[in-house]
C-alpha cells in the first residue's frame, strides 16, 4: 500500500483508537459516586469491627483493643484522615456488624478458601502464615500454599 493510501486508511479507522476512550468515559459516568471522606465519615471516625479473642490479631488487654488488627485498622484510618474506634464483634457477627452500621469494616480472620457473603466487598490476605498439610500422596505429604 502506498503511503497516500496507508494515510487515508489510518483516518478511516481512527475513530476506533478513540471507541475505548469513548467507553470508558460512558462506564465512569454511570458509576454510583461514593462521595469524599469527609461525606461519608462526617464525624471524622472509621468504626473498625474486632474480634478479640482471636490473639494476636485481636485481643484486649487493660480494657484497650491491641494486636495486628488493631495496629492495621489504626494505619487504614490514619491514611484516610480519620480517628479509630473499635467495636467488639464475634467472628460469626463480623458481616453483620457492617451490614448493621455497627461497624464501618470488620477486620477478622476470614480463609480465603471460606464460603463468604456476596453482598460484602473483602481485601485480598494481608498474612500468610505458612504452608498447610495437604494430603498424602503417592508416599509422599501434599504441601500447598494456603493462598
């Protein structure tokens, strides 16, 4: 093809390098809007769901909330401009702690392999804490990541 005619063709189909942008833009536009930090945290605090008898992640030691949860829910709530509060849930009310507004998020020991709530929006692993005994096979022990 001769470069006129290479020209002409590229114009002519230019507009499918913009069918991207174009759809993009309409996707973003029909997105719900959230809103700022400060919409949706007006009293400047993010309720952080804990349950504490799950040590070291969660425990209670001098009527205080302490372990890697805690330190982590601190950390979230500090990036976001916002002070922590705990609240003490058990594992089995940790989504309805949420869903009930009890609770703003609710940090708790979920396996990824764990049958979950749909309507609940989750964060990939932050521990992984080693490799689990799979089954035997072949006289030889199965090892797999637990992720």
């Amino acid at each position: 093809m001769s470069p006129p005619g290479l020209i002409r063709t590229l114009r002519r189909r230019s507009w499918l390098l913009l069918l991207p942008v174009f759809t993009i833009a309409l996707w973003w536009a029909q997105q719900e809007r959230i809103g700022s930090v400060d919409e949706v945290f007006p009293d400047g605090t993010l309720t952080i769901g804990i349950d504490p008898s799950y040590a070291p992640f969660g425990s209670i030691m001098d009527d205080t909330f302490i372990g890697i949860d805690v330190e982590l829910g601190k950390a979230v709530a500090a990036l976001l401009g916002l002070e922590a509060r705990f609240v003490m849930v058990n594992f089995d009310s940790a989504f309805d702690a949420v869903r009930t507004h009890v609770a703003d998020v609710s940090f708790a020991a979920i396996r990824a392999a764990d049958v979950t709530p749909a309507d609940v929006s989750y964060t990939w692993g932050y521990l992984n804490d080693g490799l689990p005994a799979d089954q035997r096979r072949r006289d030889r022990l199965g090892v797999g990541s637990c992720w």
